[in-house]
C-alpha cells in the first residue's frame, strides 16, 4: 500500500467533499457538492470521476441521506467499475431496496444482498446495503439534484 493522500475539496455549510487515496484506490468522502465541483476538485489533484473507487458517507445528516434510489443516483456515476457504494440504512428497509435494484440497473450497478447488524455496545439494529458498479453509468448520469428529487430512478 502507498502512502495515504487526503484532500478537502470542500468544507462548510455549502456542502463537504474530500477524498482519501494510496495512489491506487481513491475514496470519496461525503459527496455534499455537486458532480462538476467534485470533479473540478478532483482535476486539481490528476483525477478523475472514473477513478473514484467507493464512495463512503458519514453520517445521517438530512443533508447527507435520501432514499436509496436518490442515493444511488447521486454516488454511483462516481464510482469506479468495479467499485461499490456503501449505504446504512434501516433494517426495515425492505421496501425501498426493491425500489432500488431498477436504480442501480440503469445506473450499471447491481444490489448485493444487504447486510444486517446491530451496533457494537448498542441494541441499535442497521442493515448495509452494497451497490456494486459492474458497468459504466450512462454520461447522462447523474441527473441535476432538483431533476432527481422530481423523478428519481
């Protein structure tokens, strides 16, 4: 493994980005700007949409959490082939994974079955659902937010 590179590509009230990578894996931390200044961030630093690796999201802010499909939409088109998108979610989220797998079809990805846990030191139960990207999203994706708040996949 390289050595580990981070860099913010933005911080504050408007929204959080960073990346973390060791030269061959490159993770998106929150993705709380929009697709072009993150991949305007990411040019700055010899990078690319296409070389993102995973996408991981911190915490369940309202400005950090959807439904899955709004989700899917908004992270997948950022990761690599191959990659995955990680979400937690509610174990009652049946529902809205079957919602899900027309989604991330259409977004070259695949619904892996979901992993159910409880928090360690806690009863607190949580379910990880895993999207993997097996394809390359269509350059339509993604959508503008306001477009995919009206009619998400």
């Amino acid at each position: 493994m390289g050595m580990l590179r981070a860099a913010t590509l933005a911080s504050g009230s408007a929204g959080n980005c960073a990346v973390v990578s060791d030269g061959r894996v490159h993770i998106l931390i929150d993705a709380g700007i929009s697709t072009r200044r993150i991949a305007q961030g990411l040019k700055g630093l010899g990078l690319e949409l296409r070389h993102i690796t995973g996408v991981l999201i911190t915490h369940e802010h309202s400005d950090h959490v959807a439904a899955l499909p709004v989700l899917a939409e908004l992270c997948l088109p950022l990761v690599k082939t191959g990659g995955q998108f990680l979400a937690m979610k509610s174990v009652d989220s049946n529902e809205e994974l079957n919602a899900s797998e027309r989604a991330a079809g259409v977004l070259g990805g695949r619904l892996e079955k979901p992993l159910d846990y409880v928090i360690s030191g806690t009863n607190i139960p949580r379910r990880l659902v895993i999207l993997t990207k097996i394809e390359e999203t269509p350059k339509k994706y993604p959508r503008t937010f306001a477009k995919i708040k009206k009619n998400p996949l």
